[in-house]
C-alpha cells in the first residue's frame, strides 16, 4: 500500500499533551509521491474497562464535565463512561486496575482485556486498551471520586444494565468507549 517519508514536525502547543503539524510525503497507489500535512495529538495511550456484577446484573460506570463536549453542544457537559485513564506508569492492566479504585472506589484484583482500538486515527495518536472486570461490593474501598491533584469531580453510578443500555440507545450516553463496551457485554452474553 503506502510508504511515507521525509516525515518532518513542528511542535504547535504542548500545553497539555503534545500537538504537532507533520508535514510528509506519501506514496500513493499510483506511485506517485505527494507533500500532505496533518495534525496530529498526541496524549498517549489509555485503557478503560467495564465493571460489571452478574449477580446483580448491574455496571458501574462515571459522571463527570467534559469542556470538550460543552464546546460542541452538550448542554451541561456532563458525560457518563467508563472508568479510563491514561497510561502513565506501567502497563494498561496496572493502570486500569488503579483507575478503578480512584475513580470509582472499587479495588478489583481481576481484568480481561477484550480489545483495543484507535478512537480518532485521523488526528489522535492515542491506542485504548478495553477491559472487562466483575466487581463485588465487599470490593468498595472508598468512595472513589476521582483525584483532586488531576481536578476530578467523579459521580460513581451503580445501573442495572438494561438501564444503561437504554440510556446508549436514547442518547443519555454518547461516550464511544462506553457504547463499546456496552455492546461488547451484550453481544458477548455477559448477563445472560
């Protein structure tokens, strides 16, 4: 298929995570070669991960603002997912283990990584790692939250999960890697 070189970047903004202008060449189908530039964000890989409890048919699952989404016509802000995070120490399995307990209270000790995939590869960088995790509420260590240093305001919801499938399909969830998830449970009989 393609090839690229003379791949060059400018640093645009490093304010949060790095936004860079690569400007390159790229070889087409035909075999010629054409000078393309893009964007390209990068703010490292995450993992996120569904909680479920098959006994009581429910998940867990977080409320919190998102700027971004207000920006773009999201009246509040407020988003429900699930519980993610970006890997900064470690590996997906560890990080999503301690995203848990931080955000949502719950120290879980299993996970099963059941994919991953690039959410936006057109203009972010970034790889997610998707987990699957049973929780139990002598597992409840805390009340989670999220952490203050990280300016988090975590709202921990406990659903049954035909209430949070509902809330997918009426558009109260609208968070791509939870509707992931959410489908991947359903399709693979997690409840049944």
């Amino acid at each position: 298929m393609g090839k690229v070189r003379n791949i060059r970047k400018e640093l645009l903004s490093d304010n949060w995570y790095s936004l860079n202008k690569v400007t390159f060449e790229y070889q087409r189908q035909d075999g010629e070669w054409e000078t393309q530039i893009r964007e390209a964000y990068d703010r490292g890989n995450g993992a996120v991960i569904l909680l479920y409890n098959i006994k009581k048919k429910t998940v867990v699952l977080t409320r919190q603002f998102r700027m971004p989404t207000y920006l773009n016509g999201n009246m509040d802000g407020m988003m429900i997912e699930a519980c993610a995070g970006i890997l900064e120490k470690g590996n997906a399995e560890e990080t999503i283990k301690m995203e848990v307990e931080e955000e949502t209270g719950y120290k879980i000790e299993n996970v099963k990584k059941v994919f991953e995939s690039y959410m936006s590869p057109g203009s972010v960088t970034e790889i997610l790692y998707f987990f699957i995790g049973e929780y139990e509420d002598h597992m409840k260590v805390s009340e989670g939250g999220g952490a203050a240093d990280e300016t988090e305001n975590i709202e921990v919801l406990e659903l049954p999960f035909a209430e949070a499938w509902q809330m997918m399909t009426s558009n109260e969830i609208r968070d791509a890697k939870t509707i992931m998830l959410l489908q991947f449970a359903k399709l693979n009989g997690i409840f049944s």
